[in-house]
C-alpha cells in the first residue's frame, strides 16, 4: 500500500513510501494458512515485528516518559477493566441462575398447586364398585406424583444449597424460596395421605354395606325359601288330607250296597260303580300333582320331610287299595250279571207260556 506523508523542512517536499500488510490470522474462514506458513514464523511476527511492538521499542528506546506514564495508566486501567468486566460477569451469572431458581420454583409451586385439588376432593364413592375405582386411581396418583415430584424438589434443594454456598448476594431469599417450596411439598403429601385413609375408609364402609347387603340378601332368600317351602308343604298337607279322606269315601261306597237279586239291580250297581271310577279319574290330577308337590319338596330337603314322606307314602297305598278294591268290585259285579243272566235263560219263570207272562230274555242282553 502506498502512502504521502509532508517531511518539515523540506518545503513543499514530501516523501513517497510503501508498505505491506502481514495478517495473523488465517485470510478467510476455509484458509489454513500453516500449510505455508509456520506458527513460530507468525508467532515471531506478532511478538517482535508487529508495528505496535516496534513502535513501543522504539519510543521507550527514545526515553519517552510520558509514554511509559501512559503505558502504566493504561495497564491500570486494563486491570480495572478486567475487574469490573469479572465483577459484572458473576453479577449476571448470580441474576442468571436466579432467574433460573425462580422460574423452577414457580413451576414446582404451580405443579404442586395443581396436584392438591386432586388430593383435597371430596369425592368418596357412592357404591362399593365406584369407591373402589376411586382407590385403585389415587393410588396410581399418589405413586406417580410422589416419585416425580421428589425428583423435583431434590433438584430444586440442590440449586439452591449451591448458590448459597456460592455465595449467591439474595442467599436470603433463596433461602426464603426453598422453605416455602418445602413447606408446600409437605402440606401436599399430608393431603395425599390424608385422602388415602379417607378413600381406605370409605372402602372399607362400602364393603361392610356391600357384604352387609350380600348377606341380607341370601338371609332374605333363605327366608323367601323357608317360607314358600313351609306354604308349599300346608297346601300338600291339606291336599293330601283332602285326597285321603276322599278315597276313604271311596273306599268306604265301593261294595256297600246290598248283593244283588236280580239282572236289573247288577246293572243298577254297575252303573253307581262306574259314576264312581268316573270320579276316580276325575280325581286322579288331582293326586297326581299332590304326589309331584310331595316329591319335590322331598327334594328340596324340606325341613317337614318326614310328616311328608308319610302323607306320600299313605297315598300312594290309598290309592293302590282303591284302585285295586274297585277292580275287584268290578270283576265281581261282571261275574254277578253274568249269573244272574244265566239264571233267567235256564230257570223259566212264573207264568212260562202264559198268555201276558214275562218273557225269555228280559234283563240280558
């Protein structure tokens, strides 16, 4: 680069020179200059040929006091700067981690805020299903907010124990900060656990009403039971009472008329016994249903089974002695009519062969 600089006394005369520059540094962002420059070279350059270096050599050389006086102003200064420079730094490192400190106290405050409407609820339950639902939730919520937000106040307790042993200059109100997250940590798990023995409490109400009505149920049903059981067994008594001193009637008709003396008081007879086995049918669904009611309630081990295995029992012989004896009566009242019809063929009687007699026949079919 060139350059005019006017010489004093030479008049209008000035001196013509030349000179050039020597970059330190590398010339742009991708040049590496050390592949043809050496570090000592640029090193020896920076140290002994810079032009601020030679001109500070050539001046003290010189004996320029008002140079040296300088110099030393300006090393004082340098150092002073230097100083405020490390002051103003830790002052904004100290305001950084702060700022820091308070902003993680304020989430951690606002995150435990947020975590006590849930544990200051006043939902109990309404029925021993929801109460359970309930537990099972808040202790997934107490677990997962218990280890997540220890986590947190641990960090937050070591922020701030190292800034105050930093020497932080606002130690007092991080101290402040930290006693009240604490304290608001405290209160939360107190709430939590408080909600934890009131929902076990209330589990444990839900349950007993629960079992309670489980249990009143059954008796409820034993009872239902007990008594359909007991009504069940009156009303097949009573039928079965009814039944038997009907078929003792029976009983009691068949063959109580007097024998027969002729064809026509037979079929008189036969006629009656058959009105009777028309009622014997009549009656025979009746019985039937007596006997299924009995069996049942045999099955059902009721606690009368004794007195109703007896009236079964009685039953069922009653039955087989009416059906049998009104067989026999029958067999009997056929072999009567047979007789007596035998008798009128073969015995002719008064008045045979008289004009207006009885005739041969009559009665037999």
């Amino acid at each position: 680069m060139g350059w005019f600089l006017p010489v004093p006394n030479w008049g209008n005369w000035g001196v013509l020179g030349r000179t050039g520059f020597y970059c330190i540094g590398h010339h742009s962002t991708s040049d590496d200059s050390s592949a043809y420059r050496s570090v000592d070279e640029v090193h020896h350059w920076d140290q002994q040929d810079h032009p601020i270096a030679r001109l500070r050599r050539f001046l003290r050389l010189r004996g320029c006091e008002q140079v040296s006086r300088r110099q030393s102003q300006v090393d004082r200064l340098y150092v002073s700067l230097k100083d405020l420079v490390e002051e103003r730094k830790a002052k904004l490192e100290q305001q950084y981690w702060l700022y820091q400190l308070n902003r993680e106290v304020d989430e951690l405050e606002h995150w435990i805020a947020e975590k006590e409407v849930v544990a200051t609820s006043p939902e109990l339950g309404q029925d021993f299903e929801h109460v359970t639902v309930l537990q099972e939730k808040f202790l997934e919520f107490a677990s997962e907010t218990g280890s997540v937000g220890q986590e947190r106040i641990a960090a937050v307790n070591q922020m701030v124990d190292e800034l105050i042993d930093y020497g932080h200059a606002d130690a007092a109100t991080i101290a402040e900060w930290k006693d009240g997250v604490n304290e608001a940590w405290a209160e939360l798990l107190e709430l939590m656990e408080t909600r934890a023995q009131m929902l076990a409490a209330s589990h444990e109400l839900h349950k007993f009403f629960n079992d309670c009505t489980e249990e009143l149920l059954a008796a409820c049903e034993q009872c239902r039971l007990h008594v359909a059981s007991v009504a069940d067994k009156i009303r097949f008594v009573g039928a079965a009472r009814d039944l038997l001193a009907w078929m003792d009637g029976v009983l009691g008709q068949i063959g109580a008329a007097e024998k027969p003396r002729d064809v026509s008081s037979v079929e008189l007879l036969m006629s009656e016994h058959q009105s009777l086995k028309s009622e014997m049918d009549a009656r025979a669904k009746s019985v039937a249903a007596c006997l299924e009611l009995g069996k049942s309630l045999l099955l059902s081990k009721s606690p009368a089974a004794d007195e109703i295995k007896a009236h079964v029992d009685k039953l069922l012989a009653k039955k087989k002695e009416m059906t049998e004896k009104w067989d026999k009566h029958w067999e009997w009242l056929q072999q009567s009519e047979s007789q007596r019809c035998q008798v009128v063929l073969v015995v002719p009687p008064r008045g045979w062969g008289v004009p207006g007699g009885p005739t041969m026949g009559m009665g037999c079919s």
